[in-house]
C-alpha cells in the first residue's frame, strides 16, 4: 500500500519556529502514536534543510543511544552520528531530529548543550513523553519548545481526499450567516465521512487506497491495539487500557461525567489520580473539566475530580464504540454514513465537536447543575472569547430546542457573548440562538 504524504497545518508553525528561533531551541512535536508525527518532522526537514538526520530511537542501537553518555566533546558526537548515518552535516543548513526522544532521556536532557553549541536546528518528537518514568533522572531542558499533533482535522481530512474549496467556502457562509440550502445534505453527508474515518492518517490513507470501510476499520483497530500495548507497558495491572476502552460506554450513559470506579472498581484516590494523568499525558484522550463556577478564567475553577474523556480521534472513537465484532461491519459504516442507524449518536457527536474544537486550540469545559430533584441542565462545551462566554449545547439530529442553553444563559446573562446550538441541520436563528450545522464547528 502506497504511503502518502498528507499535507499538515502544523508544518506552518514549524516554519515559524525555524525562521524566528534560528537555532536558539530546539522544538518537540507532542501527539499520540499514528498520528504522523515522524512523518511531518521528516518531510519539513527534508524540504527545509540542505541535510538531516533522523535518529529513530524506537530502533537506534545501543552504540548510537551511548554517545549521549558524555557531551564533553561535540565534536566527536556529530562526527560519529554522520559516520552512522551517512550524512554530511552543514552548520546552520541542517536539522538533527530525536524522534521518539522518550526512548533515550540522555538525548532529551542533551538539547541544552546541543542547542548552546548552536551548529545546527533539533527537533524532538515524542508518545507519552511526559510519564514521570521517561523523565524522573533528567534535566527536562528550558531551550525547548513544545507544539502538539492532533489527528487530522476536517480541513486537513478534506486537503487529503483533494478537496480545497470546500473549508473556506464553509466559513464564508458561516461569517455571513448564510444556511447551505440544497447544499447541506451533501456537506453532512461529507462530514459523516469524516467521523468514521477519523483522522489517523494510517486510515485516511486505506480509505483512499481501498475504499473500503472494512479495511478502514481494520487499520484502525492496529492503532488501537499499539495503543493497549503502549499502556499495559505503563500499567500492567491493566486498569489503564480498561479506562480507554470504555470511553464510548461512558460517554453514552446520562452520567454528566466519567466515573471511572464503575470501569475500575475499588482502586486508592493516588493510584486513580496517576492513572488519570498518564492516560490524559498519552494524547490518546481529550478531557473536558467540569467548571464550577462558569467564567472567562475557567481553568481557575476547574474540577479535576469531575471530568469527561473523550477519544482524541472520532473515527477510533466508531471503531471503540462499535467494537463487539471482530471487525465493524461495512453495513453498519454504509448506516452511519446514510443516517440511518437506529443508535442514538449523540455521544458520536459530541466527540468530534470536543476534537474539533481542541484542534483549534480551545481548552474543553462543560457546566451542570440541577433542573430538578432527579434532572439536571447541561452546556456540553464553553468557550471564552475576550471577557465573554460562548455556551454550546449539542444535539445529534434536527432536533432545535435548547432548554439548557436558554436556562443557561439566563443564570449567567452578564457574561454571555453567542451562544450556539450545534446539531445535524442548516444553519439558521432562532431569536439571539444560532443554530450552527456540525460541519462549522472548527469555526467558533
């Protein structure tokens, strides 16, 4: 199978950080495994430098890994690494990338002096980079920058099937406040694409090669299963992948959060909290904080007891949530492509708005609190712009009616800017709420 090279919002900032930091940091390109972390930080040096060299440290031999034992004489290092790799370096016109620098924490701590020696750029990648184990006997060094990859975003997604027009063509309806009209069956029907398959560009690259959603959602059980390999090597008691596979369980149930001793049973509050941390440090997951009290500064009254997880990448999310079969059925990809599952998909929505919103930089928040003695309201995301709250409630069909977000913002009228109520029709208003058609997510 053919691998392509998908082209990455990120590799602008990379541009960024060449052209303003000229050698003064190195930069690490955070994300979850499969995300096509190795791939971009290769392409950007391949294009962007006169030479490079890519020390893999999943698969670097013990002679290369020991060179950082001792930075006395630099000299010597950047000779042997162009020995080994065959690759002349040039001072200021070459990039030496660490990729999967967890691997090797000597290499990681090594960035300080190798960015003061100043002959060339560094760029790191890194899983699960931050587990206390990969970096307890180190200096984690000050000369580094850290930037994060997410799976693809829509927009991305639409790069990678040839589609260039539709994004801004979206955005100017949505700037002018336009519905799509005949349009929007089709752009739904697109969007949906884009939830199955999610963004891993393993099963964006099947799905292209392919066409066919069994072999789609085989490839993308293989990152899920490098996955559960990745946390029993962190937990072996096996808690930490129960916690991950039972996302799609947990996001279904009208709970208002994860509760994560109905998945875990009996397990100490330090142990729990450890877990947590590792699970949210993999990049696999988004977690949406429950904020007590609503307001521009939301991380100042988060509640780290009272959260929801989500998955990082919907299209794992289907493959998770439908995955009692040994494979997922093309029946049931070709449903929910059409609409036509009967399963209500209001879990499968709110997570590709938490992804979507996370990729465009926005901290996840919700808010509950009670409606009755058995209910409670509930703004599934807030966002702050400036000094004002923008609630979003979302529904997953046509469905237009928004008792929470009214309620809402009612209780908290002096801070409310818009307020959205995102769900499967067009766009229109309905007195001060706009009713936003999912695909336009990425623009709030």
């Amino acid at each position: 199978m053919m691998e392509r090279i998908f082209k990455r919002k990120l590799y602008d900032r990379l541009l960024e950080w060449k052209r303003v930091q000229n050698g003064k940091s190195a930069i690490l390109v955070e994300g979850a495994r499969r995300v096509g972390k190795s791939t971009l930080v290769e392409t950007f040096a391949r294009n962007e430098y006169e030479s490079y060299i890519l020390i893999d440290f999943n698969e670097a031999s013990d002679e290369v890994k020991s060179l950082f034992n001792n930075l006395m004489d630099k000299n010597f290092l950047f000779l042997q690494l162009q020995s080994l790799y065959k690759v002349i370096l040039k001072e200021r016109k070459s990039v030496i990338i660490f990729d999967e620098v967890q691997k090797c924490p000597l290499a990681r701590q090594a960035i300080k002096y190798l960015v003061r020696d100043g002959r060339y750029d560094y760029i790191e990648t890194g899983s699960l980079i931050s587990i206390k184990k990969n970096t307890k006997d180190i200096t984690i060094p000050s000369e580094e920058e850290r930037v994060t990859l997410f799976p693809m975003d829509y927009e991305e997604f639409r790069w990678a099937l040839g589609d260039e027009a539709t994004i801004p063509l979206l955005r100017t309806y949505y700037e002018n406040g336009l519905p799509l009209d005949m349009a929007h069956r089709a752009m739904m029907r697109d969007f949906r694409l884009y939830m199955l398959i999610g963004g891993m560009p393993q099963a964006v690259n099947t799905y292209l090669e392919t066409n066919n959603f069994s072999m789609v959602d085989l490839a993308k059980r293989n990152i899920i299963n490098i996955y559960r390999d990745d946390f029993q090597k962190l937990d072996s008691t096996g808690r930490l992948e129960e916690l991950y596979m039972n996302i799609p369980a947990q996001l279904s149930q009208v709970n208002n959060r994860y509760k994560p001793y109905s998945v875990l049973g009996d397990v100490e509050d330090d142990k729990l909290l450890e877990l947590m941390k590792d699970l949210e440090d993999s990049k696999t997951v988004l977690f949406s904080y429950h904020s007590n009290d609503p307001n521009v500064g939301m991380s100042l009254t988060k509640n780290i007891s009272k959260y929801k997880i989500f998955c990082s990448d919907t299209g794992l999310f289907v493959t998770l949530a439908f995955g009692d079969k040994d494979h997922t059925e093309n029946v049931i990809y070709q449903k929910l492509l059409n609409d036509k599952l009967s399963t209500n998909l209001g879990y499968v929505y709110e997570n590709v708005i938490a992804q979507m919103l996370s990729a465009s930089g926005n901290k996840l928040f919700y808010y509950t609190w009670p409606k009755d003695a058995t209910h409670n309201y509930e703004i599934d995301f807030l966002l702050s712009h400036g000094s004002k709250l923008h609630p979003i409630e979302v529904k997953s069909s046509g469905y237009n009616t928004h008792a929470s977000l009214d309620s809402f913002c009612k209780k908290f009228s002096h801070i409310i800017g818009k307020r959205y109520l995102v769900y499967t029709k067009d766009f229109r208003k309905d007195e001060e709420t706009i009713l936003l058609p999912v695909y336009m997510t990425p623009f709030l």
